[in-house]
C-alpha cells in the first residue's frame, strides 16, 4: 500500500484522544494509530452495530419475560377451560332442570337488572324505528 503525506489540522482534544488510542494500542505513531482508527471505521458496516445490539437486547427480553408470559398464557388457558366447563355445566341444569331460575326468591337487585334490562330493551327498539324512519325519510326525498 503506497503511503501519501499530507497535512491535517486536528484540535488538540483530538490529538489527546489519539495519543492515547496510541498508547492504548502499542502503535509507533499518530500516523499509525489514525490509519487503524479509519481501516476499523471502514470495516464497521453502517447499522451492523445497531442490529447486534438490537437482537442482543431482544434476545434479553424475551429470556427475561418469557417464563412470566408462560405463566400468564398457562393460567388464561386453565380460565377459559374452568369458564367453559361451568357453561357446560349451567347449560345442561338449565336444561334438564324444571327451574326457571336459579335464584330461589326474587331479590330488590334482580328486580331492579330486570327493570333495567326491560328499559335497555325499549332504547334499543326505539333507535331501530328511529333508523328505519330516516332511511324512509331519505329515500323518499
């Protein structure tokens, strides 16, 4: 490799540092140490570093939080097992039962989600005429 000299112009924190990497490295002068410090600059893909990085740190997160996220999907599958054997379970006393209920006495409370439910009903009704009627008014028009 044919070597060219010229003339740089560095501040003298820079220079610092360079003599220091210098040293650092056992190089036999600035010249040396400036010409490892641009072949390593040019050896480092732009980004490689940042994708190193980033698959080492995901691979971190996922060994931190993995055991968590199976405990977590293990518990949500044993929940929708027990919720869907307790359907089972109501769908079939409910049908082969003579009850109309399963409360045994009417309580304040269910008399007044009754009420509710009739008033939730009602509001649901209206708004379909409601609907209806502004198609029929819109398309006539």
């Amino acid at each position: 490799m044919e070597k060219t000299k010229r003339r740089f112009y560095l501040p003298e924190e820079d220079l610092e540092w360079l003599e220091s990497y210098r040293k650092e490295n056992q190089l036999s002068n600035l010249s040396a140490a400036l010409s490892r410090l641009i072949q390593e600059s040019r050896d480092r893909r732009p980004g490689e570093t940042q994708k190193q990085m980033i698959h080492m740190l995901a691979a971190q997160i996922t060994a931190e939080i993995s055991p968590a996220l199976t405990r977590i999907l293990a518990a949500s599958n044993r929940i929708d097992k027990v919720t869907t054997i307790n359907q089972m379970l109501l769908n079939s006393l409910s049908g082969y039962s003579d009850f109309r209920t399963l409360y045994e006495a009417d309580s304040p409370q269910l008399t007044r989600a009754e009420e509710l439910w009739k008033l939730r009903k009602e509001e649901l009704r209206q708004k379909a005429i409601d609907r209806s009627k502004k198609k029929q008014e819109g398309g006539e028009s």
